[in-house]
C-alpha cells in the first residue's frame, strides 16, 4: 500500500534538514509554552527575551508569533517525511522561504523597534536561515522528473544506442 509519507528522508541533506527542522520545532515549542505559560523565558541577556515576548510585535492578530513557528515547523517537518518528490521539494523550498521572510522581519523589528534580542527568536531565525539554503539546495541539485524522463527516453532510444 502507498502512502503519501515515506518516512525519514535517506539522502544527508534530507536528514540534516530534518534534524534542523526538529531543532526549530523544539525552539517553538519552547517559546509558545513560556507564552501560554505567562512565564519569563530563560534567557542570559538579561531581559531581553521578555522584552521582545511582551512587545506589541509579539502577535499577529492575537496569535503569538510562536505558534505561528510551531506550526510553520511541523509543515516543514511534513515536506520532510513526505514522499520524496519534486512536488515536495518545492514545498519545503516554498514554506522555508515563507518562514525565513517572517523571521527576517521579526529579527528587523527585534533590532529596530523593539531594541532588544531574543536568544530563542535569533537561534530560530538562524535554524530557518540555512533550512532555506539546504531546501534551495536540495531543489536545484535534485533532477526534476520531467527532466528525468526526457533524459531516459533519450538514452534508451535506438539512435541513442548508436
């Protein structure tokens, strides 16, 4: 029976991805419990981290920016353990470009508005970064299947074999 989730990718790229993704998710796991919490994040820049999760940019429309990661994360982690297709690359290319413009902005407003930086808000941003290089990476290193398949039915063809 086939399914549409092929478990952990096989290729190291894959793999390191799915690690980074684990890491991320964890982060926002971190982070959306101290929200809900109401607790103060551990954080050794002093207050910083609740400088930044007490700010107005904190949320989108009430829903903590946090969330909005975890749930980015577990997409990810989805594109990761789907069946390895190009339909799934640029799935994974499209939601890591996603999260990487949202963490772009959160770091602008962290630097220019807020004046503050959050340890956790820069590792995630920073974990998101090279998931984005990885992701364009394994997309563009990775043949596509139309490719693929021109390229098999010219090498399997009688004046191929010539």
């Amino acid at each position: 029976m086939r399914t549409a989730f092929s478990g952990p990718p096989r290729d190291v790229l894959g793999r390191v991805m799915l690690a980074l993704a684990v890491l991320g998710l964890g982060v926002a796991i971190y982070l959306t419990y101290v929200h809900y919490a109401g607790i103060k994040p551990a954080c050794t820049a002093g207050q910083s981290c609740v400088k930044v999760q007490t700010s107005q940019w904190s949320k989108l429309d009430g829903v903590p920016v946090a969330l909005i990661g975890l749930i980015g994360y577990v997409v990810i982690l989805a594109t990761l353990l789907a069946r390895d297709r190009e339909e799934t690359r640029l799935a994974t290319l499209g939601v890591t470009l996603i999260g990487f413009g949202f963490s772009a902005y959160l770091t602008y407003r962290e630097l220019f508005s807020i004046h503050a930086v959050c340890e956790w808000c820069a590792s995630s941003a920073v974990i998101m970064t090279v998931l984005l290089c990885c992701a364009i990476a394994r997309y563009v290193r990775t043949p596509s299947a139309a490719a693929a398949t021109v390229h098999g039915v010219a090498t399997s063809s009688p004046r191929a074999a010539r």
